[in-house]
C-alpha cells in the first residue's frame, strides 16, 4: 500500500532524528566521564590560591566595569576566521605548563589532578575555554541555556559542545546554577531532548565551591526567593573543556597576565587544592513535573529545598496537573 505524504514526512523526520542521535551517542562513547556528573566540591582550592584567584577575577571585573570589552577590545590574530568573538579566553592543553595568571594556574591543577580526570578525559582534549561572571543581585539571572560553537560551513551549521563544563564561584550568595537532564535537539530547532528531564540539580553559590556537569547540558541560573536579603554580586569563573578549540575564544590579553616574571614557575605550588569535600546532593522525588514546570520556566525551583544542592528527581512522563 502506498504511504500518505504526512505520514512519509513523519517517518523521514524520525528516521532523521534516530540517525542524529545515534551519531551523537557514537561521539560521545569516548568522552562519557567515569563519575557521576553534576556534583559539586567545597574548599577546592586552598586558602592561599582561592584569595589569587580572586585578585585575578577582581581586576578582570575592575577593568570591565571601567569600560573594557572582551569581545572588541584587544582583538589578536588568534581568532578564527568568520567567528563571533565572544568574551571567553581560550588555554590550550600545551600551555597548561606555563600559566599567564591565577585563574589560568587554577585551570592548569585542574588538567594536572588525577581526580579531575574522573570527569574528563582531558588527553582527547584540546584546551579550555574559560570567562568571569558578575552579576548584581538586582539583574535578571542567566536565562536557560546550552554553551555550544555553531559554525557555519556553506549552506550548513555544525553544532558542538564542549565535553565538560563546570563553574567555580567566586562568591556567596545569589542564585543557584540549575542543571536540567536535556540537550537541545539534534533535528527540531528549539526543542529539548528529552522532552521531560529525570533529573534537575540545583546548586547553590558557596565561595570556593567547583561544580562540574556534563557539556551539553540545558542550564541557567534560578531567581531568588522573593525573601531573599542579599544584595552583592554573583562572582563565577566558568570553564568549559573541548575537544575543538571554539570559535569565538582568544588568548588571554597581556594587560590580565600576571607581571612577576616567575609566576608561571610558582604557579604549580602556589595552586593546591583544599579539603574538596564533595557536597551532599538531597535527591527529591517529584510526582509531576507538569506541577513543577511553570516554576521551572520561571527560573524558580517549584519547593524550597533545605540542602546547597538539590537534584529534583522525575518520573520522564508530562502528566497533567
């Protein structure tokens, strides 16, 4: 029997879909990380390297806030051809021995550890892509989002993402990084896959506290409870590791590089790690998440959770309220 044009368009649409995801589930067989993602750490760095860090993340913001622009100012001949310079820095695994200043030390212990290597498997990878958040209490919060390099060859586009990404918060307080168990559709524009997560983790901004999640994940950061009594800034490092360089990274500019002539030969000893105690997830069974999704698009966790970090735990069916 012959088939309907509707029905034949569904069936190339879903015979398209399969084929998209099964490339993307052999791309990524590699690269699956051999702990549990969305997990977060306290004191990750010791005393002496976190207040660097700082310093670093400070004349960053000083500059900034004095008129700098890391996508127009600075601009060096390392950018791609075509790209959109975006206001991110890029470390290559071959410069991991010879960091230029604290935040990029930071990202060079990190390549170094033999635990950080249970969430990445930094040998395949070909840098890390990173840049500084600072967000006052009165803004909006980083709407929903994947961090993806789409680039454009001809009449098509490549999307891809970096393996890992992670934030380090520079400060308390503000709202929590949310994580959803959803990518971006490898067929329809706009769409998430799946179409409900199983999982959603928030975590709280805790100074010197790294977070590490999956690179394609649906992210963003939540409102604060409308009883909320904080008024600074939300201060984050985040760094993404990648297979490709993205497009729109650059070196890092000298006016940020550490002047001391022998920094890059301290660095090493001067960035150890702290206690880097794992925080404690509180994993909260949900029965809807049609109850909790106008929350969700709101930017709000649906009920207050009484942990810094909270994974809300779905069933994968959209059933109506």
């Amino acid at each position: 029997h012959g088939i309907g044009r509707h029905a034949f368009a569904r069936e190339r649409r879903r015979c398209a879909r399969a084929n998209a995801h099964a490339f993307a589930r052999e791309s990524a067989q590699s690269n699956e990380p051999r702990a549990r993602m969305d997990v977060a750490f306290d004191d990750v760095l010791c005393a002496r390297a976190f207040d660097a860090l700082c310093e670093d993340v400070r004349r960053y913001i000083d500059a900034v806030d004095a008129g700098y622009d890391a996508s127009t100012d600075d601009v060096d001949d390392d950018v791609d051809a075509g790209a959109v310079l975006t206001s991110s820095f890029w470390m290559p695994m071959t410069t991991m021995s010879s960091p230029q200043n604290a935040i990029e030390a930071y990202i060079a212990s990190l390549a170094r550890s033999d635990w950080f290597g249970d969430y990445v498997d930094l040998e395949r990878c070909a840098g890390a892509e990173w840049w500084i958040q600072d967000v006052a209490w009165d803004e909006p919060p980083k709407v929903y989002h994947t961090d993806c390099d789409v680039r454009v060859v001809g009449e098509t586009s490549r999307r891809a993402y970096p393996v890992v990404a992670s934030v380090t918060y520079v400060s308390s307080g503000g709202g929590p990084t949310v994580v959803f168990a959803q990518t971006c559709d490898a067929i329809e524009p706009g769409a998430l896959d799946p179409v409900v997560p199983s999982e959603i983790t928030a975590c709280a901004p805790v100074a010197n506290r790294l977070m590490v999640f999956k690179g394609d994940r649906w992210h963003g950061v939540l409102r604060e409870p409308d009883d909320s009594t904080f008024r600074g800034q939300r201060v984050t490092v985040l760094v993404n590791w990648w297979l490709e360089k993205p497009s729109g990274a650059r070196a890092l500019p000298q006016r940020f590089a550490r002047e001391d002539d022998d920094f890059s030969e301290h660095a090493s000893s001067t960035f150890a790690f702290g206690a880097r105690r794992v925080v404690r997830d509180e994993r909260m069974a949900r029965d809807s998440y049609a109850r909790d999704a106008r929350a969700w698009d709101d930017q709000r966790a649906p009920v207050p959770s009484g942990s810094s970090c909270a994974t809300f735990v779905y069933d994968g069916e959209f059933a109506e309220a």
